[in-house]
C-alpha cells in the first residue's frame, strides 16, 4: 500500500505539488524554450502583442514578471479557469487573472472513457505545448493519469485533453483566442525559468460558491461513489484556499485521491454568495464632462464612419455571447455613453441587460472603452460633449 502511494506521488511530480527548482541562468549561445516558442508563428505573434501588456498588468498588481511558478484551476459548473503566480517556492499564490471557459462537454464527475465527451476532474499537469494546434494555442495535460489509468475503462480511457482557443470542445477547457495565447505566455515563460510540471487542477464546481455547491450536491445526492471523489475534490480545494499552496496529494492502490493535511472541515462553508462583502466592481473610465450638448450641428462620428461601427457592433456581439449568463443565449442590451470634446467615449452606463449579468456588462463596457476615440460632435463649429445611446445585440453562434 505505501510502495503504491510512494510510486503515485513521485509520478505525478509538481502536478501534485513536488515543486520545481529554477533552471540555471542561461549563458552563451544557447536555445532557450521561449526561443524556441517564437520560432513558430503563433507565439512570436502571441509574444509581441501580448507580452508587454501582460508585464504592464503584473505591474499594477504589484506582481513580479514573468512569474517563475504558475498554478493553473477550472471549475467545471462554473465555466471559469484561474491562473495563479508566485516567484519562490516559499510564496503563497496569487492571482493574476479569471478566465470564462467558453464551452463545456459533458457532466459533472471524472472521465472515465473515451468518447464520453467528459472534461477530467482532477490533478494534472501540463505535458504538452503545441504551437500548431488546430484550436490556435494549446496546452496538453498528462491524462489519463494514475488515478484514472486505475478507475477508467481500461482499453480506451481517452486522451488528448488540452486547455485551447477556438472556443468549442468535446472534453477539452476552451477560452478564446485573445486569452489562450496569455495562458499560454505565462506558461512559457515558467517553464523557461525550470517549471517543468506546471500544476492544472480541475474541480467540478467553486465550494464557496452557494448555487454550483447545491447542483453538485443534488447530482452526487443518489451516487454514493461520484460523492465521495467530489469530497476529495473538495479537501484539495480547501487546502489551497486556506494556504495558498499546492496541497500534496497521494493516490492509493484502488486509485482514490488521498489529500495531506486536510484542513478541518466546517459543518458548512461560508460561501461568497453569502458574505455581506461583495468583490469590489471593475473601475470604469469616467469623467466630471461638464455640460452635454441637446442638439448639435454634427453628431459624433466612428472611426471609418456608420458602417464600420455597425461591423464592429455585430463582432463585439459575437465575442460577448461567451459571457452570458447560463441559458441565455441572446441579449438586447442598452447602452448610455458619452463622447466627450476630445473624441474619447466615457462614463458608460448599462440601461437595459440580462438578468444577473454584472461580469457580462462589466465586459461589456471594457470592451467598449477600447473601441478608439471618435470624431466629436460639433456645434458653432466647436467640438462639444454628446450623450450616446446604443444597442448591442449579443446572440451565441449557432452550433
């Protein structure tokens, strides 16, 4: 029993938090794995665009880039993934960034087969870093690992699951594009700096979170077995939230997760959905704009005019339906904004939107701050202030 635990834990290494020591400094001429990633299209192109915005979002955060150590963890039910950093063995983790798993294949529970269309649950690893991929970017984990070699269907347990772009899926953990190739940075560059296993852990629902915790509840209610793997699930997630680092985690003989140092469990978690302390709203860019012109000789106009701002409207549409809420698939949302004197498009305001929709407007207006400056409205031949009203349709592509 202990030979079998030992031989598990050595296996699945940092994935289960063996950490990795750094590499030497590199000197000489030698070929470096971020030197290697930009000897392909794609991560040379991710790299340019990205890298100093992801340095720049490190900064404000007062985070060190790059990071030498990233954790990586999706909650399934919750369509999110995490990406977590720290530059010391010693650190606690923290967070850098939240993504939206865009689609999701499957159940609740573990992967037990091939073509099963499941996403695992699980401690994985990153093993693979395909820079070709048909999805844009990806990152391949090590399953079936251990534990579901011992539990899976033994001829045909399944394979290639990666984290991915191109946002569709039949078992794998999409993002989009633009997010993809950040993951995929961050990656890179710890596994330049010697973290050869990067943790993945991917959990069926965030425990602190009131609604996923009562799905999960009600669908393992009558499944003795996928209620005791969602329990572990869970010790692994406590450990990390009380610690901010990696809990050790051994596999016995019969392939069960067995989590050291569990933290105590609570008769009942103090959820989020409960704290009377809500997550500070996203800052928005706004201004004291003084007076707003009624009428105007010249309305605001778009950078290219009318035509390419309803091109643009009907892509930022498509790009936002990832971020609607669960079992809406399309939205009428109001907007109120002004283009102020100098062309630049503030203080936006959500007059009409979905039900529960706070992160899907908070992208929304994001979004819509970055659309460029305009061209102002005129009135007695001077550029002045003007309120906007538009609406964004936002409907998910047809499958």
């Amino acid at each position: 029993m202990i030979k079998s635990l030992l031989v598990s834990f050595l296996f699945l290494g940092y994935a289960l938090a063996v950490p990795a020591q750094p590499s030497q400094p590199k000197t000489g001429n030698s070929f470096s794995f971020i030197d290697y990633q930009k000897s392909f299209p794609r991560p040379s192109e991710a790299m340019q665009k990205k890298a100093d915005t992801l340095q720049k979002q490190f900064e404000a955060k007062k985070l060190q880039w790059p990071a030498k150590y990233i954790y990586i963890r999706s909650f399934k039910y919750d369509s999110q993934l995490e990406v977590w950093v720290k530059n010391e063995i010693k650190e606690p983790f923290q967070l850098f960034k939240t993504y939206k798993v865009c689609a999701l294949a499957g159940t609740l529970g573990p992967k037990r087969m091939e073509g099963d269309y499941q996403v695992p649950e699980g401690f994985y690893y990153i093993n693979e870093f395909n820079p070709q991929s048909n999805y844009y970017l990806s990152l391949g984990l090590n399953y079936p690992n251990v534990s579901d070699k011992l539990l899976s269907d033994s001829l045909r347990p399944g394979s290639a699951i990666y984290i991915h772009g191109s946002c569709v899926t039949v078992g794998c953990i999409p993002i989009r594009d633009e997010q993809i190739d950040e993951v995929y940075i961050l990656a890179s560059y710890a596994k330049d700096q010697g973290q050869d296993f990067i943790p993945v852990h991917v959990f069926p629902v965030r425990f602190t979170k009131e609604k996923s915790v009562n799905y999960l509840e009600s669908l393992t209610k009558d499944d003795p077995v996928l209620k005791k793997f969602a329990g572990k699930m869970e010790d692994a997630f406590d450990y990390f939230e009380k610690y901010k680092q990696l809990p050790v985690v051994l596999i016995s003989e019969k392939g069960e997760y067995i989590i050291n140092e569990v933290p105590p469990r609570k008769a009942k978690h103090i959820l989020e959905d409960q704290q009377p302390i809500r997550k500070p709203p996203v800052q928005h860019l706004t201004r004291n704009v003084g007076v707003l012109a009624d009428a105007v000789q010249q309305w605001p106009q778009y950078p290219g005019g009318a035509d390419v701002f309803l091109k643009y409207l009907e892509a930022l549409g498509k790009d936002l339906a990832a971020f609607l809420p669960k079992g809406i698939k399309k939205a009428y949302v109001q907007v109120e904004f002004v283009v102020d004197k100098d062309g630049v498009p503030v203080n936006f305001k959500i007059l009409r939107s979905v039900k529960d929709g706070d992160e899907f407007n908070d992208e929304l207006i994001t979004r819509m701050e970055n659309m460029g400056t305009w061209k102002p409205a005129i009135l007695h031949d001077k550029p002045v202030a003007k309120k906007m009203v538009q609406t964004v349709t936002v409907e998910a592509a047809l499958q």
